[in-house]
C-alpha cells in the first residue's frame, strides 16, 4: 500500500491563507483552524502538518515531511538540503536594507563598521561579504524594524512588501539583497511510490497555475477582421470561430494569456471586435 504524502504547511502566517487555498482548488480537502496541528486529507493521499514556517525546511530535510511550503527567503537562510521542485507564486515579498529616514546613503560601503538588526543572518553575511563589506550582524526572531528607533542598530534588513512597515517605522529602504515567493520543497530522497503522488500533485498545481494566468475569451467580430483578430488571439491550438446569427459577422472564442491581453486589447478593438468578454478560467490543462 502507497503511503500517504505528508505535507508541512505554516500554521497561521503570511503564506498559510494561500497555501490552503492551493489545495482547495487542487480538489484536495482537508481540516485546517481550530488549533490542528495535523490533519488527514479525506480525498487524496495526504496528511497536512501545520508549523511555524522556520522549522518547514527542516522537517523536510530529515523526512519527517516529504513536501513544504514556505518562502524562498527562509529555504535559504536555514540551508537545509531540500530541493526546490516549484515556484507557487505568492507571498512574493523581498528582503531589503533599510536606514532612518533622513541619513545620507551613498552605496552599501556606508555599512562597514554598523550594526544590522536582522532574522535573515546567513543571507546578509553572504550579501556583505560578496560585496566586501564588513558590517555587525545583530540577530533578532522578530520586530526587526524598531531596532534603529529603540538604539540596537543603526539598520535593518528584512521582509518589505508594500513598504508601509518602513515607513511607519521611520525607515527608508536602500537596498535589496533578495527577492523571495512562496516555494514547495521537497524532500531530496522520496520513494517512487511517493514521487508518483508529488508528480499528481505538481500536475494539479500547474492547472490551476495555468488557469490563473490565462483567460478565456469571447468577442464578435466582422468576417473580413477574423484573420486579423485570431492572429492575435492564438489560443491553445486556434481559436474557435463560429457564424453568429447576423450574415457577415462571426463568434471567435479562445484562450490568452491575461498581460497578453492588456497588451493586445486595442489592436483586436481597432480590428473590429466588439461585445469582447473576459471570463476566468478554472483550471487549464495543456
Ligand atoms: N509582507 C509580506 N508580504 C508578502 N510576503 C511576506 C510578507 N512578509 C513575509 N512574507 C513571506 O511569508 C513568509 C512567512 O511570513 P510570516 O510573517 O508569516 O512569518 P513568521 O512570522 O516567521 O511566521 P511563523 O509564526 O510561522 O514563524 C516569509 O518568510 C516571507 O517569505
Ligand atoms: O512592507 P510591508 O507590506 O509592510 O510588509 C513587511 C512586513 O511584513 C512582515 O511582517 P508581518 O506583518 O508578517 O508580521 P511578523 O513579522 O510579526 O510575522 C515582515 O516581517 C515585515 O515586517
Ligand atoms: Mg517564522
């Protein structure tokens, strides 16, 4: 009998939203809230393991999970051996060196000989030795972005997104060294029986990926504009072109992706297409 894939995903965080979500459009259902710590999926062979993200990396490693889900930034940093098997595309954040407003910045050498508050040590090392720079690294779990404000450094380097947090903070950012999204690692050594689920698995993402990503469209258009509209509506294989009721006017349907789309969009209006529909695509198997 195959085993069940276990599958560690952060308890309560910036990735775990998604990262159920995931599953659920994976048609793969499973209990999650209400202090679980682990929970039996009811319709695909896996067990969910609910975590802090740090220690995802290394559960993986050791096997005790044979799939996570955390950020780039944190695979990196804990330097277990996992491996990378697919980008998932949120969370997506970078890591970044900060300073209070206001203070003159010509490059990183103005670093050398401070203190850096930060959670992320390894990479910033890494970040300043490549750069020859030799600056105090001051580890802290968290809160990183009162450091300069309460005298423990005088920067920061962590996790911006929108930038608010640096701004509330009274922080400017100066530089970054990492761009991160949320990643499934796997780990290295699974079973055959194993790797045919995560191959199942992988193949679900990338549906609900591509679905995503793409857009399905409808829009009428004059015969005598199709073979222009279609050239810029290639679809999967072509589009579908079908007779509207009208004499001389035609139905195009087809599949775009959905900055091709913005891209396109006043070419194939100025070709003649008009009552254009955009309608999500659920899932999107090439
Ligand atoms: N503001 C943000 N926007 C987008 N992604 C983010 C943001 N902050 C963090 N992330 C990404 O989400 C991951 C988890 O962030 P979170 O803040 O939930 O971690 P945490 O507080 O360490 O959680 P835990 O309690 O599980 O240890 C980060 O490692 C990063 O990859
Ligand atoms: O640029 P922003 O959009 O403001 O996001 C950046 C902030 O988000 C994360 O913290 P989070 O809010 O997840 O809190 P935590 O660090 O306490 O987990 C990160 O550690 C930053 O502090
Ligand atoms: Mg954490």
């Amino acid at each position: 009998m195959t085993s069940a894939l276990r599958i560690a995903l952060q308890k309560s965080g910036r990735l775990s939203e998604d990262s159920y979500q995931l599953f659920k459009e994976c048609g793969i259902r499973f209990d999650y809230g209400t202090g679980k710590l682990r929970s039996v999926s009811s319709n695909f062979p896996a067990e969910f393991l609910f975590l802090r993200d740090d220690d995802i990396p290394g559960y993986v490693e050791d096997g005790v999970a044979d799939l996570g889900i955390v950020g780039e930034n944190v695979s990196v940093e804990t330097g277990r051996s996992v491996s990378t098997i697919h980008k998932l595309g949120f969370s997506k954040c970078r890591l970044s060196i900060a300073i209070p407003r206001g203070t003159d910045w010509s490059g990183i050498h103005d670093l050398t000989g401070k203190s850096i508050a930060t959670s992320y040590p390894t990479l910033l090392g890494n970040y300043l030795k490549d750069k020859g720079v030799s600056a105090d690294i001051h580890e802290i779990s968290g809160s990183v972005e009162i450091a300069p404000g309460i005298g423990l450094a005088e920067a920061v380097c962590d996790i911006v997104s929108s930038g608010s947090t640096l701004l509330s903070n009274g922080l400017q950012e100066v530089e970054t060294i990492f761009r991160s999204e949320a990643i499934l690692i796997a780990n290295p050594e699974l079973t055959a029986d194993k790797q045919t689920l995560v191959d199942k698995l992988l193949f679900r993402i990338k549906a609900v990926q591509a679905a995503k990503n793409n857009k399905y469209i409808v829009l009428n258009a004059p015969n005598h504009a199709i073979g222009q509209i279609t050239s810029l509506l290639p679809g999967m294989r072509s589009p579908t072109v079908t007779p509207l009721a009208t004499e001389g006017w035609s139905s195009v349907h087809s599949v775009l992706n959905e900055n091709e789309f913005w891209e396109n969009i006043e070419a194939i209006r100025a070709a003649g297409a008009e009552g254009i529909l955009v309608i999500p695509i659920e899932k999107m198997i090439y």
